[in-house]
C-alpha cells in the first residue's frame, strides 16, 4: 500500500512537472483538450513561489458550439503599473494575437469567466522583481453563456444579482450595469457641490511635489479614476472629476491611446489604486464628448483634437449614488480669472519617481504663475483657456497618470471649485519641476 501511494505521488509529480515542462518550454503553448482540469503556476503545487522571467501558455479546446467556463480558486502575483510585470492574460482565441480580453495581477482572486467562443489562450508571464505564491484555476466546458444561476443576471463584471433587482434604481451589481439602458432613468438629487463630508487634511510641510502628500481617504470626494478596462486592477490612466450623477470631465489626450468608449472603466469613491476599496463604485462610459463637440466616430478613426481645448465629458452608463466618499465638484463662474499666487490642489495617483508610494492618492499644492513662466517650452500659451501652475523647485510638478485630474481651489464661500484639468506638464524629465499647462474650467460652456 506504502509503495503504490508513493509510486502514485512520483506519478503525480511527474506529470506536474512534465506539464510545466510543455506550457512553460519552448513547445508551449500546453494544448488542454479534456472536457475539464486544472491549471497552476509552476511551483504552486510544491507550496514554492513561482520563478522568475517565465513565460508559461495554455490553450484549452472546447468543442465546436461550446465555451469555456474558468473558475479561480486561488490567485496572488505581484502588482505594478498597467500589470505590467507579473500578469495573466487570456486571449480569446487559439494564438498569442488573439484579442485580449482580460490582464491580471494582484492577490485577487477574479470573478469567474465564460469565453465567447471554443477556444481560450492563457499565458502567465513574470518579470525578474518580485516572486509570489502564484495560480490555481479549473476549466469545464459549458454551453452556458453566463455564469449566474437561473434567476439571475450576470452584470458586465460578471457579478451574479437578482433578476428581478434590473431598473429598480439599486446599484446591485456595482457597476450600474443593472441600472442601465432603463425605461425610466431614476436620477438621484445632486447634494451641495464642493464640499466634502470628510475635510481634507494639510499638512504644514505640504510635500509639493511628485510623491505630494497622501490625501485623507474620502477627502476628495469629486475625483475619478480612469482605467483601461481590460486590466485589473492596476488599469489607471488618468484622473477625473464629477460634476454630476451622470457626467464626469477629464482631459481630452487620455483617450489617445484608445479612443473606445467601451475600453474604459471609471472607479468612484477610490484611495487605493491597486486594491478594491469597500467605498468604491465603477461605471463605464455611454457618450464621449470630445470639446467643443468633435463626434466620437470622427475622434474614434482620427484620435485628433485641439490640445489647447483639452477637455472631454464623459457619460456615465447609470447615475450615481453619492455618498460620503462620492461627491460632486462645484463648477466657477466663466471666465473667472484667478490672481497670480493663489494656491489650489491637485490630486491623483501619478508616478512618484522614487519619493513616495503611488498606491494612495496623492494631493500637491500647486500656485497660480504668471502665464510667460508657462509659455514657449511646447507651444504658444493661451490664457484665456489654459492654467499656468506649480512651483520652480526640483522635483516639482504633475506626473504622468495624473492627466485629467482635478486642480481646484476653494473660494470664499468656503466651497472647492473645479479651476482646471492637468494636461501636460513642462518639463518631461521633472528636473525643473517648473510647472504643469491645466485646462480651465473657467472658459468653456460645459454643463
């Protein structure tokens, strides 16, 4: 009995090992073709980290008219910008150019999937960083298009909720996805604009710079976090700001990359970028409006605009529920000018560059310059529809990953207006620290 139980464990390790040996050789992808199994990280089953710069791929085959139904049972990998270390992608398809559906990293474990079609590609990559403890998912092959039980409704997150719970104005599945396209749009009121329920907190030492100072989770109620929605959960791409249930503003130039509406994801009520925050609601985006109206079939095959009107509404796929950490930003008089040497905030989760963590959000004191500071390093300044922000101190100014994010002030009647956008900074390097070009709320019509 001693010597077949361990003559099975040989076995078992043997195939283990010579699976890996296919997904992870140089004859991978590991065609899977039973009609269900498991796949793990190398090492995951011997409880050891999987191993650094490995590439690992697994096609499964369903049958023609099937799909393919994954399940993940247990999943932690390290977590870096756009996932762009250790990652596990799924294609829908047969080769390593199929769409790519899903990126994952993190240490959490994500919603089950079902494929579109009989074919799914899964390749795990890691980078020489940071090794963890890795993967454990089950297949089966399925004629089911949903993974939600009879009486329910699978949301766009793949979340299972009550069928009879569509269009009751409840945001059960978190992402309104059960909330829209409604015959009757049930629009909650707008509370008083620009004035948090949870104060910020300044410290006296304000951090002005890159890393800034980490914001009070709640603080900025208005802000808005843009990523790009195939990644998870580290897709940010830029910031935002509410003005109501169901428009946000941001900047323009963050749709370059990807014009698609429907690549895109909009996080409320966030403070950690990585990690899913319990105050935290997402929402997608029913109607792009590139300023002063460029129609979105245009700037879906062209991607142009006018860098100097850098400003895009975006509407929500369902209103939103404000609460304390959700909140609208109040929008100034037009044409408000502000005087050189006022102080406003910016926040966003931008790159620090060595001088902070960039996983919380971040908020930095920027002052009003005389626009000739701002003018000529990348174009002819306007002033009557650009900002002229920051301090002349090294490593001063706005990263990358905070374009799009609110710059606002507070006025006398002790309520935060929404003065401007981050666009673009200038200095690439943030060596000068010089200063950051924001687009003003104040010169356009834009509600």
């Amino acid at each position: 009995m001693e010597e077949g139980y361990v003559l099975y464990i040989l076995l078992a390790s043997f195939a283990t090992a010579y699976g890996n040996l296919l997904a992870c050789g140089r004859s991978q992808p590991l065609v899977l073709t039973n009609s269900a199994g498991a796949i793990y990280s190398p090492g995951y089953e011997t409880n050891q980290k999987y191993p650094p710069r490995t590439q690992c791929s697994y096609l499964i085959k369903a049958p023609v008219g099937k799909r393919i139904h994954l399940t993940f049972k247990d999943f932690e990998l390290d977590v870096a910008e756009q996932c762009s270390g250790d990652r596990l992608s799924i294609h829908e398809g047969n080769t390593f150019r199929s769409p790519v559906r899903f990126v994952f990293c993190g240490d959490t474990a994500p919603r089950d999937i079902i494929s579109f079609q009989n074919e799914i590609l899964i390749v795990f990559q890691t980078d020489f960083m940071i090794q963890k403890k890795g993967f454990h998912l089950t297949y089966k092959t399925t004629t089911s298009q949903t993974v939600c039980n009879p009486g329910e409704g699978m949301c766009r997150n793949r979340k299972c909720t009550p069928a009879s719970g569509r269009c009751n104005g409840i945001d059960e599945c978190g992402d309104g996805s059960d909330e829209q396209q409604c015959p009757k749009v049930v629009v909650p009121p707008n509370p008083t604009c620009g004035v948090p329920k949870i104060a910020p907190v300044f410290n006296s030492v304000q951090e002005r710079i890159i890393g800034g100072q980490e914001a009070k989770p709640g603080s900025w109620p208005w802000q808005v976090d843009l990523q790009i929605d195939p990644v998870n959960p580290s897709g940010h791409m830029c910031g935002g700001a509410i003005l109501n249930s169901q428009w946000v503003i941001t900047a323009s130039h963050c749709f370059q990359p990807q014009p698609n509406k429907l690549a895109w994801r909009l996080h409320f009520g966030k403070h950690n970028k990585f990690t899913e925050d319990k105050t935290e609601v997402v929402r997608y985006v029913d109607r792009l409006v590139i300023y002063p109206d460029i129609p979105e079939a245009t700037f879906l095959k062209t991607r142009q605009f006018n860098i100097r009107d850098d400003l895009t509404l975006l509407k929500l796929n369902a209103p939103l529920n404000f609460t304390d950490y959700i909140q609208p930003v109040c929008l100034p008089p037009k044409n408000k000018q502000l005087p050189v040497g006022t102080d406003c905030y910016s926040t966003g989760w931008g790159m620090t560059r060595g001088s902070g963590k960039t996983d919380a959000l971040k908020q930095v004191k920027m002052t009003v310059l005389d626009p000739a500071v701002c003018a000529g390093p990348f174009m002819p300044f306007n002033p009557n529809t650009m900002l002229c922000m920051g301090v002349r101190k090294q490593g001063s100014g706005v990263c990358h990953g905070d374009s799009g994010g609110p710059l606002v002030c507070k006025y006398s009647d002790n309520k935060w207006y929404l003065t401007g956008l981050v666009s673009f900074g200038t200095d690439a390097n943030y060596q000068s620290g010089l200063c950051a070009i924001g687009q003003s709320a104040t010169s356009f019509n834009i509600c």
